[in-house]
C-alpha cells in the first residue's frame, strides 16, 4: 500500500483528515473532535548498491478525541487490521490542548 491509499482509507473512516495540521482561519475552523492527523517523519528505504530498491515510508497516524473514544479507536483498528497493516500505538493526554491522542505508527512498503 502506498500513502495515498492510506490517506483513502482514513478518510473512510469519516472524520476530517489532514496531514500534519489543519489550516485554520475565519473561514475554516479546527474540526471537532475526533479528527486524524497523518505525519511521515522519515523513511526506512532498503538501499544497496548505491540504490533505493525499496521504498518504505513510516507513517504516523494520530487520532485526536475529546474524551477516550474506544469506538473510534476500533474503527482506525479495524481499517489496518483489515488491510493487514501492521502497527504499533501509544497514546497521551495533552493538557494544553485538552485532546486525547493515539498515534498509530505504521510502515508503509
């Protein structure tokens, strides 16, 4: 699976999506609670003889809810699950903002 297929599959999911942040202003507020962040924070390519034979992009998937949300935690889940993309999570309360939030990290290759 590529990222524009992951992006297609969160997007699924119904709630707003965006890659790294919303772009808010007067005519486009920050979306209510739950909402999907994604982030590529680096590759892991397979390199060998001075080439990139495979590219394997780790994304960061980061669920924000206003309280813990089992259900849509299940329906991001159920999405990799299904695709069989493995992933790995963790998640914190950020007290600033008020939001719970799960991040998902998944390899894409």
């Amino acid at each position: 699976m590529n990222l524009i297929g992951l992006v297609a599959l969160l997007r699924s999911t119904g709630y707003p999506v965006a890659f790294s942040h919303f772009h808010v202003d007067e005519n486009n507020p920050t979306p209510n609670p739950p909402f999907i962040v994604y982030t590529t924070p680096n590759n892991s390519d397979f390199i060998a003889d001075n080439k990139n034979y495979y590219k394997i992009t780790d994304v960061d998937i980061e669920l924000y809810t206003d309280k813990k949300d089992l259900q849509a935690e299940q329906a991001i889940e159920s999405l990799l699950d299904a695709n069989d993309l493995p992933y790995n999570s963790y998640q914190v309360f950020i007290e600033k903002e008020n939001l719970h939030q799960k991040v998902y990290e998944v390899r894409l290759i």
